[in-house]
C-alpha cells in the first residue's frame, strides 16, 4: 500500500491491523512487505472491503499485489 499523502504510515498501519482482524487468515508483515494466506475466495472478498474501506478512511492509495497460487507460507517449511 503506497498512501498518496505526506503522512503515510497511519494508513499503512491501519490497512495491516485490520488484515490481523481476519482470523481466517495467517498475516505475517516485515519491513518490506505483508504476506496474507488464506482460502482464495474468502481472501479475495476481504481484501475487497478492507481496500475500499481504506479508499473511504484515507484517500487515494496504490496497492500493489503479487498472487501465487499453492500454499507458500514460510511457517510450513517447505
């Protein structure tokens, strides 16, 4: 998520706290990025609202997304 306005980091916080709401999801968040893993159809649908409310709290935003499909999570170990 690039917020476009000088006071970024609320935002960005904000998007992530109510990614960790979900707790059908695993989140898993470093400094460069936040990884989200969950059944496709139910992550789909969130992530639709949870942009749409951050378009409606905080203005403009870009959100980049990479998708792959299987299950990469690094808590698995493989």
């Amino acid at each position: 998520m690039y917020p476009l306005q000088d006071e970024y980091l609320p935002a960005i916080k904000d998007f992530i706290e109510r990614l960790n709401n979900h707790p059908e999801l695993q989140v898993i968040s470093n400094t460069m990025s936040t990884q989200v893993f969950g059944d496709y159809d139910p992550l789909m649908d969130m992530l639709k609202a949870e942009i749409r409310t951050s378009y409606e709290q905080f203005g403009r935003a870009i959100f980049v997304c990479k998708f792959i499909d299987g299950d990469l999570n690094p808590s698995l170990g493989v």
